[in-house]
C-alpha cells in the first residue's frame, strides 16, 4: 500500500510522518487493527490525521511530501504476531501443565495452569521485545515531492 503523508519529525535515519487515512483503508479486512497495533494513531479529533514512524531511505527533510509504501500484509502479520502466537502459546502451555498437574492429583491444576499461561505469554512479549521487528515489519519513504 502506498500512501502520501508530510514528514512532522526527522530522528537520525527516521522520519515520523503524518497523513490522512488512506482511502483503501475503508475495503481493508484488517483495517480495525490498525490503530490496535499502534502502527497509525489517530490526530486530534480534526479528521483522520495519522502519524507513523518509517525509514527515511529517500533523505526526506522536514516538512518534505513524501510517499511511504507499507505491505499490504504488514497489518495480518503483526496482528498474529502480537495477537495470535500469545493466544496459542497461553492454551498450549497451560493445557500442558494442567494435564501435567492433574495427572499429579493436584488440586491446584487450575490455577497453576492459569498462572503458567500467562507467564509463558509474558515470556513471549519478553521474547518479541528483545528481538526487536523482523524483516519486512517496516514502512519506507520511496519518494520525496519537494516543491
């Protein structure tokens, strides 16, 4: 996806940039996750601003038009990254260790199956923060407009 957006903010070799949403957002079956994800917040309230963080590839000054490309498969990635491996790393961890605890005879197979879940899903937020966004999990400026 391609969209023009006017570079707000430049930190060394990245830019924050800002826009309107883009029209393709409407038809978009991801397009309730943008915001989730943080990738695009929403402005102030005076219509669809939105500011994003991209790769300043194309030396992009302040003020600067500037048309950044995203994958179109960015915001299905992400959200199973962030939404879907936490979720099955929570019922496969805790189903383990509740089998594991019931076999024992324990009593407290629920809660040490709850407590297990949620540390495991802690332990992959950790994992994910630590490693940082793989490849292909950025936006780029691809062209400057300059006037």
């Amino acid at each position: 996806m391609r969209q023009t957006a006017f570079v707000a903010e430049i930190h060394g070799n990245q830019a924050v940039v800002v826009s309107e949403r883009a029209s393709s957002c409407g038809s978009c079956a991801g397009k309730a996750s943008c915001s989730t994800l943080g990738s695009w917040r929403e402005g102030s309230g005076k219509g669809r601003i939105l500011s994003l963080r991209v790769e300043n590839t194309a030396g992009a000054k302040l003020d600067d038009e500037v048309v950044i490309e995203v994958a179109d498969d960015l915001v299905m990635k992400t959200a199973f990254r962030l939404y879907g491996m936490p979720m099955v790393g929570f019922v496969m961890v805790g189903g383990l260790v509740w089998q594991g605890l019931a076999m024992l005879g324990s009593d407290a197979a629920d809660v040490g199956a709850s407590i297990a879940g949620i540390l495991a899903v802690m332990a992959y937020y950790a994992w994910i923060w630590k490693q940082g966004a793989p490849d292909g999990f950025v936006a780029k400026i691809i062209e400057v407009k300059r006037y």
